[in-house]
C-alpha cells in the first residue's frame, strides 16, 4: 500500500491512498454501468426531429441509428492505435472497460475474462480495494467519470436544466430554466411560485419581443 496524506484522486486529507469518498464515488460509477448499458442498447434509435428544410436525397444511406450510441457500444478494434489510425468518435464502453479489466486481470494473474460489461464491471468492483492503492487511480477514476457523463447526454436517464433567455415575471433575473420531465415550459430558480406551461411562456416572449420592439422604435424617432 502506498503511504500518503492526501487522497490521490482528489487530494484531499486522507488516511488512505484514496479517500472513503472517491472509493464510493468509483464504486458508484461502475455499479451503474450495466444499467446505463441497457439504456444505451434502447436509445439507437434516432430521434425524430422536424423537416430543416433539405432535400431527402442524400449520398450516403443513413446510420442504423443514433451515431453517439452506435461507437459507445461498439464494436471497436483489440489493438493498438497508430498516429495514422486514430480513434473516430466516441470510444467505446467496452473499450473503455476491458483496458482497465486487463489490467487487473494481467497484474493479478487472473484467468482472462468474456468481453461483457457485467462481467467487466464485476472484476473491477471485486478488486477495487487493490486499485484504489495503485498510482494509476485518478486517471481510472477521471476516465470512468468522463465515460458515464457521456453516456447520460446519451441516454438521459438523469434531467437537464436548461437557461432560458427571458427574465422571469416576477423577480426580472435571468434565472428562467426548463427541465426535463418537470411538467412545466419554465421555471424560476428564485422564484418558487412561477412556474408556466408552454402557453404562459410563449405569451411572456411575446410580450418582451412586443416591448423591445416598441422601444426600438420610439429611439428611432
């Protein structure tokens, strides 16, 4: 085991190599993997957007599907990358798995494991203790972080908050947002009590659009 005062992950005071905290962080991480798997494999499919006003001829035929899911699940290539082939795209989640899995698996002296992210997933938790104490742990946690915030723009399985441009009706800030699956077009983040549909919303844009437009036009004269 290594002896340090600060946690390598995230350099906080720690007894330990790394803290309790990025140990469940991590631990976290990987549990939710499967899951996330599973919702990947449902979010393929491209998302029905409105005519842009192109022309349906086109000269490739399109993707079986969403091109973000179809590199994160893969397949991918077991080999090494030259500068003349660079990775395209999103990597992989296996990719990303079975790298850190065979790791373990070559410094242990493990019996190799089936390319699966279940199974991928259940080595690297079974033997976290150990590679918590390696001093490769924050580029395993930073990569493992970074793979599941992609995912979720993917799948969406947590909400978006989104910034409106208008100021809300009743404290005049800029702290309008919509988010995902609340019900409503807009919200205040100051303002508990304002809360508008789709309709009340469109009607205060209209009413500021109608406004500037007003003041515009009395500068002119």
């Amino acid at each position: 085991m290594i002896d340090s005062a600060t946690c390598a992950v995230c350099a906080r005071t720690s007894e330990t190599y790394t803290c309790v905290a990025c140990m469940s962080r991590i631990r976290g991480l990987l549990s939710a993997l499967p899951e996330q798997w599973t919702y990947l494999h449902m979010s393929r499919e491209r998302e029905q957007r409105g005519g842009d006003g192109r022309s349906s001829t086109r000269l490739h035929a399109p993707l079986p599907g969403d091109e973000a899911v179809l590199n994160l699940l893969g397949p991918y290539a077991r080999r090494n990358v030259t500068d003349a082939e660079d990775q395209v795209g999103l990597v992989p989640v296996l990719a990303v798995l079975e790298t850190w899995a065979q790791v373990v698996t070559e410094e242990r002296g493990l019996t190799p494991l089936r390319v699966h992210v279940s199974s991928l997933t259940d080595r690297l938790l079974k033997h976290l203790p150990w590679i918590a104490e390696q001093a490769w742990i924050a580029d395993f946690e930073l990569e493992l972080r970074g793979l599941m915030k992609t995912i979720k723009a993917v799948t969406r399985t947590e909400p978006r908050r989104i910034p409106l441009p208008v100021p809300c009706p009743s404290c005049d800030m800029l702290t309008l947002v919509r988010e995902d699956w609340s019900g409503w077009a807009a919200e205040c983040l100051a303002c508990s009590s304002v809360k508008l549909d789709e309709r009340d919303y469109q009607a205060l844009v209209q009413d500021i659009v109608s406004t500037v437009a007003i003041t515009a036009k009395g500068q002119e004269v």
